[in-house]
C-alpha cells in the first residue's frame, strides 16, 4: 500500500469508529484552544481565555473526530462549578481557575474539555513519516514479504518503533472497550 492510501484508509477508518462511538450513545469530548492573555487595542487588558475548536472521542493515546481527524490528547479538564471544600494546593487553584474560564468561554457543564490537542498530520504522508507521536507513518514488511506503508499507533508516548499497533487493530480494541462500558451504563 503506498502513503496516500494508507492515510486515506486511516482516515476513513477513523471515521468510521467515530460515527460508531456516536451511534451507540458516547457523549464526544469538547475540543478547546487556548488563547493566551494580551491587551486589547493595545490597552485593556484579557486573561487567557479558550475558544471551541470541535468535538472528538478520547480513544487510549488518540482523539478521533467524526471528520476521520487524529489528534494527540492535551490536558483533559472537566468544565465544572463544583468546589472541594477545606484547603486547597496551588495546583487545585490553578485547575478550578482553567475550570471557571472554560465555563466562561461556553463550554457546558460538567463537558469533558481537551485544551490544546495537537492535531495529527494524518492528510499529509510526508509529515506523518516523520511523526514520533501517537500516529505515525512507517513502512513494514507484510506477511508475503512486501513492504508496504502503514499508518501505526504509539499507544504509550515514551514506546519505540518496534512497539508500534496497526490502527485498525489499536482502534478496534479501543471500540470494544468503549462499546462495553457504554453497555454497562
């Protein structure tokens, strides 16, 4: 199989398991993009803030979209009002903080918010053969000895090339696990 139509069939398998996720009720994760602080016409002062940048299902080491899109997870915050009570570490502060803006950018209650996810090249071959992150392009040999492009899960971020899952496989454990716990709900 060559470059293009091994992310062309990665693509649409996505997809594919995207639209299944929905079909059997999975709530998709919002995706958001940071803004960072800065001053508006040059004088009033903004705080960060977030903006909605889409919706995509947190599968393992992969974010999918109905569109057949692959991103890498970012910080994965829950948009919520609910306050712990007693003492709180910086660290708790910093979150509850990230929590009130990604309300006050819209996002609803109690949604699941991935900020910053870094959308995968997988349109682009030459880009994914040079990925070292969860999705990446490499050449293997099948099992009648040819070699041939295929599009590969790095399903644990620190795993080198030898460890690497064909996508369809990695995904459709991910389907299985997902549809069992929705069935479980």
């Amino acid at each position: 199989m060559d470059s293009n139509s091994a992310t062309v069939d990665a693509q649409n398998l996505i997809a594919s398991v995207a639209n299944q996720l929905l079909a059997a009720g999975a709530r998709p994760e919002q995706l958001a993009v940071s803004t960072p602080a800065h001053r508006a016409l040059g004088l009033l002062p903004r705080s960060e803030s977030y903006r909605k940048a889409g919706e995509g299902f947190l599968l393992g080491a992969l974010v999918i979209t109905l569109q057949g899109e692959a991103f890498e997870a970012g910080l994965l915050v829950r948009a919520s009002r609910q306050v712990l009570p007693g003492h709180q570490a910086q660290s708790a502060q910093v979150r509850m903080e990230l929590k009130r803006r990604l309300l006050a950018a819209k996002f609803p209650e109690n949604s699941a918010v991935l900020v910053d996810a870094r959308r995968l090249p997988i349109d682009d071959p030459d880009a994914l053969a040079r990925e070292y992150g969860p999705l990446v392009l490499r050449e293997v040999v099948s099992q009648t000895g040819i070699t041939e492009k295929e599009v590969l899960v790095r399903w644990m971020p620190t795993a080198p090339d030898t460890a690497l899952r064909p996508l369809e496989d990695y995904l459709a454990e991910r389907l299985d696990l997902a549809l069992a716990a929705i069935a479980e709900a």
